[in-house]
C-alpha cells in the first residue's frame, strides 16, 4: 500500500512540475496564440514524459512515460480550443490531467479490479455518505435556506451591497466559510471558529460613517450567524453518525 502510494505522488510530482514550475509564461503565451501549431506544446508533453520516466526510477515502466507525453499533450491541445481559460477550462483541464495520470497508477499497481469494490465499499459506509451528505448540504441547501431567510432584509441593503461588493462575492463566501467550518467541527477544532468570525468582522463589516452601513453590517451579521449555527449543528449530526 505504501510503495502504491508512494507511486502516485511520484506521478503526481511530475505533473506539478511540469505544469506549474518549470513552463515559461512565454510557452504558454505561444501555445495559447499558434495551439496545435506551437512547438512549445510538443515540447511541454515530452517535458511531462520526461519528468514521469526520472521520477518513478523504472526504465521498464518506459510505456507509462509515453502515455504521460499523449494524453498530456491532448489534454492541453483540447484546453487551447476555448478562447478564454477560465477557472471552469483550468479545473476541468487540471481534472482530465488528473484522471490521465490515475489510469496510469491503476495500471502500474494493478488497481483497475480494485475501484468497484473500493466505491462499493464507500457507498456502503455510513461514515462515508454522513460526510459526502454533510457535506452538501452545507454548499448547497444551506445557501438558499439562509437567503429565503434573510430575502425581507435583502432590499434594503440591495442597492448598498451592489454598489460596494463584487457580484456574487457574498456567496461564495459562504460556501467556504461553511466548509472551513464544518471542517473545523468534524476534526473538532473549535476554536478555529471563532478565529474565522474574528476574522470575517474584521473584513466584511463597514465604515459605520458609510450610508447605510449599519444596515449593511446588520445584515452581514445575521447571514453569518445563520450560517455558522446551522453548520455547526450539521457538523455534531456528521459526527454523532460516524462516532
């Protein structure tokens, strides 16, 4: 299990570097500018083949090396057939990479027969599908609950939060403070909580001078305690399931 492990992170290495360390802002610039044409893409994959071959220490595992290259290299050519590369095209090239690379390490482990039983094993967990559930309902449900709640204050504050924050920006907000602290309750680190509202005042709460501030602020503070009552009581429901 260990040397299995050891071999992802190996592959894994490889990709890190190869897409983030070592590729110039001016391979990029030429990939995004000639794509399929640009001799830097071809360079790019080999780089990656490379890179996999030295760092799993196997000359007999060559062929792993070489399918690293190819699925590298039509992995980056299909990301250069959109004009923008957005966060959506960035996740889901780095995703594809991903999934290149654990075909590869469930083929030099010899894992392929493992991953039914492994997902079977998961669904079949209630520790498992308790954190999958808690999970989504703090990323999901939680966010509309808490706007139909707060939705007889949102017009008052509509025109101020339009005007002084980026669209959007109170949501996502949201959801990562609610991970962070359910997070922070499934490993039962408390007081980290109370850091992340400290922290929060200190960021989002306005200049009391502002027009409207208070208002603003009021609002602010109800979202967040909304937000962080229902998932702590979502985290000690998790934590009473897989006990």
């Amino acid at each position: 299990m260990e040397n299995s492990i050891l071999i992802f992170l190996q592959l894994l290495l490889a990709h890190i570097i190869t897409d983030f360390v070592i590729q110039p802002t001016m391979w990029v610039r030429d990939k995004r500018n000639r794509k399929g044409a640009s001799v830097y893409l071809y360079i790019h994959s080999l780089i990656a083949g490379l890179l996999t071959f030295i760092l799993l220490m196997r000359p007999e595992w060559w062929y792993i090396a070489v399918f690293i290259s190819f699925t590298h290299f039509f992995t980056d050519l299909w990301k250069l057939q959109f004009s923008k590369d957005n966060l959506k095209i960035f996740v889901l090239d780095q995703l594809l990479h991903l999934f290149g690379i654990t075909l590869a390490w469930l083929y030099i482990t010899s894992n392929f027969d493992n991953v039914i039983p492994f997902l079977g094993d998961m669904l079949s967990s209630k520790e498992a599908l308790a954190i999958i559930i808690g999970y989504l309902l703090i990323i999901f449900p939680t966010g509309f609950l808490i706007g139909k709640a707060t939705m007889r204050w949102q017009n008052e504050v509509e025109d101020d939060l339009r005007k002084n924050s980026l669209d959007a920006a109170g949501r996502y907000i949201g959801i990562f403070e609610r991970i962070l602290v359910l997070t922070f309750v499934l490993t039962m680190n408390l007081s980290a909580i109370g850091f992340l509202i400290a922290a929060k005042s200190i960021l989002r709460f306005s200049d009391k001078s502002e027009t409207g501030a208070r208002k603003q602020t009021e609002y602010v503070l109800i979202g967040t305690l909304m937000s962080f009552a229902i998932t702590i009581l979502i985290g000690f429901l998790v934590r009473q399931v897989t006990l």
